[in-house]
C-alpha cells in the first residue's frame, strides 16, 4: 500500500514545489500566530497557486474563532482542515470541508477515546504530547500503542524524520505520515533534499 505523506509547516512557495516535486501528497499552512511557521492568508495564497494538481491544501488551526476560519476558507484554496486545539467534532464539521483532528497522544486510551469524541473527522493525527505546545515539537510517542484495528483512517506524526520514518510506519502500520521539523534547516524553512529523503523513505515501506 502506498504511504501517504504531508509536509506540513510550509511558509515559502518554494518550499511547497518542493514537496509536490517529491511526491508528497499534501502540504500543511498553518494559521495559529503562537506557530514559528505561522503564515498569513495573502502568504498562503501565494504558496497555494504553486502547487500542481492532486496536492492537498490542509489548513491548521487551533482554537481559532469561527468566523477567521471561515473568512481564511473564502481567500484560501482549502481542500482539508486540521484541528489541532481542544475543539469538539460540533466545531470541526461545521465548515463544509473533510477535517483531520490531531490528538496528542499520552496513552493507548487517548486513542480510543479520540475515535469515540470524533466519529466525523476524515481521520486522526496521533502526534505527541506536549503540556503547552500543539504539535511541532519535534517528539515522538511510542509508536506500539497504536491497535492493528483502529477502525478509522489515521495518520502518525510526531517526530519523524528522514531517518526514522520508515521504521516509524513498520512499527505502527501507519498508512499515512505528517512531518514539519524534521524536513527544515531551521523554523518553517524547508530543506529540499530532506523532503525528498522523506518522501522516498516514507514510500519504499
């Protein structure tokens, strides 16, 4: 089967070819100021128009109020919404696009507990746990709490890097991965052999 694989944290138009050049399936933008690869809207149009056809546009958000959301959708070719805050399936369906929700996972039952409290999300993102950060930490979990059976599409993030994410998906039985921090040479800079590295570790599994 083949790995579906998302560069997420993108703040350069150059940055985005680059993973669509590598094969990736999506790219991520995120719109949460706190982020060090935060990006405006005007910013992500312009790295929108670049990308060729059948590379997904996921936008990030966390906690973020309704109507920003929505006015972010109306400038902003958005194919996919990733919800990486505290907000509720309610919230997340709301806004007329298939919605990814990320948990941070601290133990087997947050996994089982996000598939209860998320029935409509197109799928999970497991990523690692953090007291005071929303994903882009650069930490992993550990991958074995992951059931063979979830029952629901899902996607491994956390930590993963060129050299890891093979045995990442071998471990888990991931059948799609996330990264951002470490495919750059510094924050929301992408280095382009790294996604490359990624990519092709990714899909040889």
């Amino acid at each position: 089967m083949k790995i579906r694989t998302k560069i997420c944290g993108i703040t350069r138009p150059e940055d985005a070819l680059a993973a669509a050049e590598a094969g990736a399936d999506a790219v991520g933008l995120v719109f949460y100021s706190k982020s060090k690869r935060a990006v405006m809207a005007a910013q992500a149009k312009e790295i929108a128009a670049v990308l060729p056809p059948f590379v997904s546009v996921v936008a990030l958000f966390v906690n973020e109020q309704s109507d920003v959301i929505r006015e972010i959708l109306h400038q902003v070719p958005i194919d996919v919404i990733q919800f990486h805050g505290d907000e509720d399936d309610d919230f997340c369906r709301q806004f007329d696009r298939p919605y990814l929700k990320a948990v941070r996972v601290q133990s087997a039952a947050d996994i089982q507990t996000a598939c209860a409290k998320f029935p409509n999300a197109r799928a999970l993102l497991f990523d690692a746990y953090h007291p005071t950060e929303y994903g882009g930490t650069g930490q992993s979990f550990d991958w074995t709490m992951l059931p063979e059976d979830l029952g629901k599409p899902w996607i491994l993030a956390g930590g993963l890097t060129p050299e890891n994410v093979a045995d990442a998906v071998k471990t888990s039985g991931a059948a799609a991965v996330d990264v951002s921090g470490g495919v750059e040479s510094s924050a929301g800079i992408k280095d382009k052999k790294k996604i490359a590295a990624f990519v092709a570790a990714a899909k040889v599994v």
